[in-house]
C-alpha cells in the first residue's frame, strides 16, 4: 500500500473518486433505512475494488492495525500493573481461583495455572501467559492480602 500509488490513482482518477463522494454524501443525508449503511459500504468497496485494492490487503492492513494496537494496550497494561501492585487486592475465592483487583486492572486466573485473564480498564485482553510480570504482580497482590 505504496503512498505513490495511491497518489497515481487519485491523479487518474479524481472523477470517480469526487462521483463516489457525492453518491456517498447522497445516501447519508436523503436515505434513512439500515439500507444507507449498506449502499455506503457496497460504494466504498466499490471505490477499493476499482482501485485495485485486493480484499487481502485491506484485511492485512486491518490486521496490522489490530496487532499493533493490541501489543501496545497490553504492553500498557503491564506498566500499569507494575505501578499499582502495591495497591492490589487479592481475592481468593475458595474454590482455587483468585481475583485480583486494583484501579485500572482485574485479573482472574486459578491456583496452579499458567494463563490468567486481564481486563485492564474495562475491556477485556483475553487470557495471558504467567510471565515475570504477571508473576510479580500475583505475589505482591498476595503480600498486601
């Protein structure tokens, strides 16, 4: 997704490019259905289509985009959890699994088990691997018990 080629495609083609933008205009502002989001999308994939951006592309784009978005929040996430251990509140919950809490993170995870799960600030990170980051985190909530 060279920036030259698509300065090149917008060149040569300006006037499809400034129809689409009318037609999209058009549709957002006279439509009033569920069907306006539908022709908007049907148009940009169109417009993507015509530039000759595979569907490929857009999803490595979009993947791209989600990895490195997910490895800073969590990269994020494990200074904020260094920062507030002393803060944590350890829960244990009686049947082997532990809830640890502070401002910013929960983290849920069992007794003898090497993932956990992380929610950091209300959303969800999905289940992490034990790391030394993790660990230290643990044993500090566990100290301030």
């Amino acid at each position: 997704m060279d920036p030259e080629v698509w300065s090149q495609f917008i060149r040569e083609n300006w006037l499809v490019i400034v129809i689409a933008l009318i037609l999209l205009f058009a549709v957002v502002n006279l439509v009033k259905t569920m069907l306006k989001w539908a022709i908007v999308i049907i148009i940009i994939v169109g417009l993507f289509i015509y530039s000759g951006v595979t569907m490929d592309q857009i999803g490595n784009a979009v993947n791209k985009v989600a990895d490195g978005t997910v490895s800073t929040v969590k990269k994020e996430a494990q200074e904020v959890m260094l920062k507030e251990a002393q803060d944590a509140k350890y829960t244990s919950n009686g049947d082997g699994t532990f809830t640890i809490t502070t401002p910013n993170i929960e983290v849920k995870g069992t007794t003898g088990e090497d993932k956990v799960e992380v929610t950091f600030r209300g959303v969800s990170l999905g289940k992490w691997s034990i790391t030394d980051t993790t660990q230290t985190f643990i044993e500090e909530a566990r100290k301030h018990q």
